[in-house]
C-alpha cells in the first residue's frame, strides 16, 4: 500500500521508486547536491574580520573586510583592528591591487592600530 501526501492526495514515492529512476538529470542534479553538502561540512568557514577606519585613532566611519582576496582601502588609512580566527590570515600592501615593491606586512594574530598608516590594500588570504 503506498502511502498518500497529506496536501494533495498524492501518492508519495517510496525509495524504491526514486533509486530505479533513470532520468539523468535527476542523478547528475542529485550528485551535485551531495558533493555540495559534503564539502559545505567539511570545510572550515574563513571568518577573519579587518576593520578599517576612516579618521586617525580608529575614529570616523568605519568598513569591515572578510572573504578572500585582494580589497583596496581607499580612505581607510586611520586605522586598522584585525580579528584572526579559523587561521585566516591577511597581508596589508602600500599599493592599490595588493601590489608592493616590498614584502607585505602579515597579520596572523589579533592586532589593532590606531595610527594613520601607509596600506592601500589588504589580500585576505584562503
């Protein structure tokens, strides 16, 4: 006896209806949703936070920065308060585009700053 959708009167399909479907794009769709959830499961969210400020001391307006990748600061020079978490760490550039004649400056643990500094873009690495 098959069992009947409480909504609309219709039946239900039982799993071994589901498992003999032979509509490929119902496997390659069901596939893909598994892949997703199970690389959703295992990787470990990236959660770094760069705070940047506007006016010197960490004052004025004020723009969080998390993700990946290169972000650039544009009038954000007043300061700066990085939070590391997940091992997200980040590196600070004195160049637009994360471009540097020298070596950036790595932040791998929690810092603050609050004078004004010379960084015009951080890469927020992954």
């Amino acid at each position: 006896m098959r069992a009947m959708c409480l909504k609309k009167g219709l039946p239900v399909p039982l799993l071994k209806d589901m498992a003999g479907s032979t509509n490929p794009q119902q496997t390659v769709g069901a596939a893909l949703l598994i892949v997703f959830l199970l690389v959703a499961s295992v990787t470990p969210a990236l959660a770094s936070t760069l705070t940047v400020f506007e006016g010197p001391g960490c004052s004025g307006k004020s723009k969080d920065i998390n993700g990946c990748g290169c972000f650039n600061l544009g009038v954000y020079t007043g300061g700066f308060h990085f939070v590391y978490t997940e091992g997200q760490a980040a590196e600070l550039y004195a160049f637009s585009n994360c471009a540097s004649r020298e070596l950036p400056d790595r932040l791998d643990v929690e810092t603050r700053s609050c004078v004004r500094n010379e960084h015009r873009s951080v890469e927020m690495l992954c």
